[in-house]
C-alpha cells in the first residue's frame, strides 16, 4: 500500500485558487420574552439593496478572528450584551444568497430575559419585533429565523432552557404562557401540567401568588441543580446530558 | 428616522476583499454498526502534511454548488452511497485549522447500516474504523468525530434514529448491544429495558428469538409509524416533532 497521489498544502491552495473567495459571516438570532410575547432582535439592514427591511445582527467573519467568537463581538458591538451564551445552530451556504458574492453564514440563537439585558444603543436602530408575523427579512433571515426558532422550540420541550426568561418563582400558568409563546400554540392545560410535572424539574413551593387578577395558582421553582446548570451557567445551558 | 450609512453591496464586496478568501468544506461523518462496535468510515489523507493519517470524507465545496449539495457529492464520489441521509451537526471555523490557507468545515453525519451499504470502491483507501480507540486524524478531525458523536449520542436518546441498523425484528438484548456500542458505556439491563419501554417505541411481537447460542429472547420490532418516519425516510429522520 504505496501513498499514491500525495500533495502539498501549497499546491492544493494553487491548484483551487478559484475555491479560495468565499466570505464567512456569523447571524444571532436574540430571542426575548415580554408581554406573553416571543421577541427577536433586529437591526436596519445598512445594505441599499435592502433598504428599509429588517436583518438579523449578523457581521462578516474577519481574517484574524475565529469563527466561533465573531458572534460574541458582533452582539458585543452591536447591543453592549455581554455574558449572554450563543448556541450554533446551522449553516447556510445557497450560492446567491448574498449580493456582495459568496458568503457563508453560521447561525446562532440565543434566548435572553428582557428585562436583564435591555441593550444600551437602541438608537442604533436595533429594536425588539414580535416573531409572530415577521415576513419580510433581509437576505435568507426569515429561513435562519425559522430554522433557529424550530431548534428553540424542539430543545424546550427536552430541556430546562427557558426558565431565566421566568422569576424565580413562577406559576403552572406563567410557564405554560411562556411555552404557548416559543411553541405559537395554545395548549391543553391539563395535558401541559402533566407533562411538565413528569419531567421532574420542578419544585413545589408551598405558596400562593399574591396581587394577581386571576385566582392565585401555585408557585413552583425550577430544582436547584438544573437552575444551576441551565440557567447561571455553570454548564453550558443547552449540553445534554446523556447518561442519566 | 433617517435610512443612514446605507451602501451597496459592490462597495461591500469592494471594501472587504480581504475577507472573501475562505475556502468552504464539507466532511462527513458515516457512521456504521458491526460486530457490536460503532464503526466510522475513513480515508487516507491526500496531503503530505499529513501523511499516513486518516481522514473524514470530506472535500471543498465548489464555486458552483450549494453548501447543502455538496456532502452529498462527496459521499457518491467517494464511497458509490446515494440515498444517505446526511444530517448538518456543526461548522468548525478556528484560523489556523487547514495548512493550505482559511478553510471553514461544515460537518455532516449519518448512520448507516453497513450490510446494506457497503462502499463500494473500498480499494481507494476508504476504510470502516471502529470508533473507539480512534485517536490521531488529520486536521481537526478527532474533535468533529467526537462532536458528532456526542450530537449521535444525545439524539438515540431522545428519537428511535437508529433502528435501520438493526433487523425488523430485533431483541432487547440486541437493542441494548447497539445503545451501548454507541454511547460507549455499559447500561443496567433492567435499567435500559425500562427506559427503553417508557419510551413507547416498541411492539412485542409475541415471538422468541430461534438458534441462538444464548436462551432466546422476545423479539419486538419498531412501531409502524415510527419505522416510516425514522427508517424509510418518509420524514427526514432527524426532524423532531415538537408538538405531540
């Protein structure tokens, strides 16, 4: 067994000279929660062919960075947040799906509480939209909005993710309110309590909420360990554990 | 509110020329079942580089085709495979990864049932490699190997993704022989049988394994409606369903 056909890396970089001009490009796709509503942030696109649609807070890869910080700097640059964990999602790569040539772009969602993470520069044209009945996006970012959503809504039904988006203590109603949300359907309130009970992530709290115009439900606080590794980080907060 | 700081996408292209010299890839990781041992189709490596080091079944992806088009290419040029369903795990994009200059890897994986798809141009250094104890591959290889190992493992769990590689009619003992290769670890018989039957796969055949050189076993066989969806490929095997 003879190494047949070996060649350099030089040569390969000579000999495909034409495969060498694509540009790379990171998009986040910022999930929020508010008024019972699922928020995503969008900016302007600075792009005539675009002018005046909404885009995802995306930038281009650059030469000495990797890709997996450049969405930390984008939304660093672009929002002030910091601290906020990025999920790679997927990537798209449809030969004209860009105007300035070939760009190839990994998506990344992430999914914040408002309230902690008010971006400082709003002036900047970056503003919450609801997701319900955004259509109209800038390059193929409704496709990456709809693929990152899809991802969100499959990971919250096996995995603790969203609870940072609640209270420390939250009511059956407030959490299912908030699934309804992600999901964008109602659903069956019995079948829902069973379901999220079955997964053993809750505590019940032996309390009441107070001050509500609606009969007071139950609070409930998601177990200290999963809080932990879900929501304060101490894991990366969406690494499945396999084994257990 | 003004449409400020808005410019074209050739003054874009024009502005950034050092950032449109990447090279894209795509490599693919083909999973395979023998012998108890979860196996991973390998190639010599081409570069002088990395002489004598195996690789993924991987190539760029050329000027004219889709990201998405391309693992597919690779897999027919270099195995004869078709009608693999190839799932996109993660992009791999740190600087200095590829010696022939900025190559930013797409990986691909897919679980395949070796008896029925043996490759068939195996005399082009294209090898089954059992996956444990693999170690040395060229580039960053080892570290996309075990990410989508891990994406592999985390899903077995959660969706019946892995029944084609087992008979239609199968034991619990053969099931458990096939988790185990896969997630690496020994799992509690009764312990597996359990979670496994929770999970509401599985139909009891009502039938027992015959010459067997161990006492037989109950046969069961996957739910008809699952074994459409997750092994004929009536849906793209991967796609969770959210709401039920």
């Amino acid at each position: 067994m003879t190494a047949l056909h070996l060649k350099t890396a030089e040569f390969e970089k000579a000999t495909h000279s034409d495969f060498f001009n694509i540009a790379v490009s990171v998009d986040c796709v910022i999930f929020g929660y508010e008024d019972k509503k699922l928020k995503v942030l969008l900016i302007k696109s600075d792009l005539e062919e675009f002018d005046g649609l909404w885009s995802l807070l995306g930038d281009l890869v650059r030469p000495n960075e990797d890709l997996e910080e450049a969405p930390y700097r984008v939304l660093l640059d672009r929002t002030g947040l910091k601290d906020v964990f990025l999920q790679q999602v997927q990537t798209f790569g449809s030969i004209n799906r860009h105007p300035s040539g070939r760009v190839v772009t990994t998506a990344y969602y992430s999914l914040i509480n408002i309230i902690n993470h008010q971006p400082k520069s709003l002036e900047n044209e970056v503003h919450w939209h609801s997701v319900k009945g955004l259509e109209n996006l800038a390059f193929d970012h409704k496709l990456i909005l709809d693929t990152c959503l899809k991802r969100l809504q499959e990971q919250i039904m096996e995995h603790p993710i969203v609870f940072n988006l609640l209270g420390e203590k939250f009511s059956l109603r407030q959490l299912q309110d908030l699934y309804e949300a992600i999901l964008g359907i109602d659903l069956d309130r019995r079948n829902f309590r069973k379901r999220i009970t079955l997964k053993g992530w809750l505590v019940d709290l032996n309390e009441m909420e107070e001050d509500v115009p609606h009969r007071p439900g139950k609070l409930y606080k998601l177990r200290n360990q999963l809080r932990k590794e879900f929501c304060l980080g101490e894991k990366k907060h969406l690494e499945a554990v396999v084994s257990n």
